[in-house]
C-alpha cells in the first residue's frame, strides 16, 4: 500500500529535504507541500493525504490549529508534528489537538520514513516516556476541562483502572499482569475507552489520563 504523504513547513529547504527523502522510498508518495496552516488545510482538503508532515510554528495558522481542524474533519487522517525543542507546549496541544505523535526536525531520514508508516499503520509512534516528559512539564498548568470529566463518568471501573495504567505508561502486556486478565481483555477495554471517550490512539489516552488527574505530574 502506498501512503500518501503532505509536507507542510514555513521553510522552502526543509519541505525539499522531506520531499527528496519521500521519494526515495517506494512505499511513499509525496502528494504536495504547504507554506504555512491554511495552506496545509486547504492542501489536505484537495489531497487527501494519508499522513501529513506538519511544523508547528508556521504564518497564518500554526501547525496545533491547522492539525485541530483536520482531525475534527477527518477521523482517518494522521498527522506527526514536527518540532525544533523535543519539550515543547505546541507539541502538546498539537498531541491534544489529535496528532499521533511529534519528531525533532533534525530527524535523520530513516527515522522519518519509519515514523511515517508506523502512524500510517495506526499505531503509536510516541514512547510513553516521552509524552509524560511533555506531560510532566506543562499539565499542572493546564486548565480542567469540565467535558472530560462528564466523559470520564461514561467508563466502568475497570476501563478507569486501565485508562489510569495506560496514562502511566505500561503496555498492554503489563496491564494484564497488573489486573490478572488475557492481553486480548486489555485490547477490548482499550478500544472501549476509546470509542466512549471520543479518542484517536494511545497517545490521545495518556494526555487525557493527565488533564482528568487520573495520572498526575511528576514533582520537579
């Protein structure tokens, strides 16, 4: 399957760089390029790109609003968000607003191009380690958003309890240990917290495990 990919980046040497890096791969297609946010959400619009490369700071409109608007449009749509600082509070809300993970700008080639088909593949491209470093930096200066608590009282008990593991960073496997289930058990309550919860992978469950309180930032 070929993944369609859209670069968007307020600099003209940075979108021929992922560009070229494209298209040397046989699996990736690049589709089109975008200066800034509203051109990115224009040019996704028109394309329809299966993951889009998306700066965070650009004119316009930065990259966490552009990334905001795609997702609430297109469920399908990925979007990794590209960053200078690896602890960065774009990065988060880019996180919050939907995207499926961030990567430094000075990501070699390889490490792209794999970034690129594990969020095309649905899966979680960020270490939990690295979205708590994140967490642990700017949460306890977010606001409590009274709708997360009216969705946190849809989940069971035990959907709260592996939420709560989850935010803190286990894999499924040591969810299990931890509640004496089969993995396949883990997996149900997973997608059911998802689906009740309105969210689009795993990263999505560990931010909204912190801004709930669920998990709560490590003291600095």
């Amino acid at each position: 399957m070929t993944i369609r990919v859209l670069v968007a980046d307020d600099q003209p040497l940075m979108r021929v760089a992922f560009e070229w890096t494209l298209r040397a791969e046989d699996d990736l297609e690049f589709v089109g390029e975008a200066p800034d946010g509203r051109a990115a959400v224009e040019q996704a619009r028109l394309l329809h790109p299966d993951v889009i490369l998306m700066d965070i700071r650009m004119p316009e409109l930065d990259g966490v609003e552009a990334t905001r608007i795609l997702t609430s449009e297109d469920e399908a749509i990925k979007i990794l968000v590209l960053t200078t600082f690896d602890v960065d509070e774009y990065a988060l809300e880019a996180l919050r607003a939907g995207a499926s993970g961030f990567l430094l700008k000075d990501v070699r080639p390889d490490e792209l191009v794999r970034a690129i088909r594990v969020i095309a593949d649905g899966e979680m491209l960020l270490a939990p380690s690295v979205t708590q470093r994140l967490l642990d930096t700017f949460a306890d200066a977010s606001p409590q958003q009274p709708e997360h608590e009216q969705r946190l009282a849809t989940l069971t008990e035990t959907e709260i309890k592996v939420l709560t593991l989850v935010g803190g960073g286990l894999s499924n496997q040591e969810i299990a240990e931890q509640l004496s289930v089969a993995d396949t058990t883990v997996r149900t309550h997973l997608r059911h917290i998802m689906e009740k919860l309105r969210l689009r992978d795993r990263v999505q469950a560990v931010v909204f495990a912190y801004d709930t309180g669920l998990v709560q930032p490590s003291p600095r």
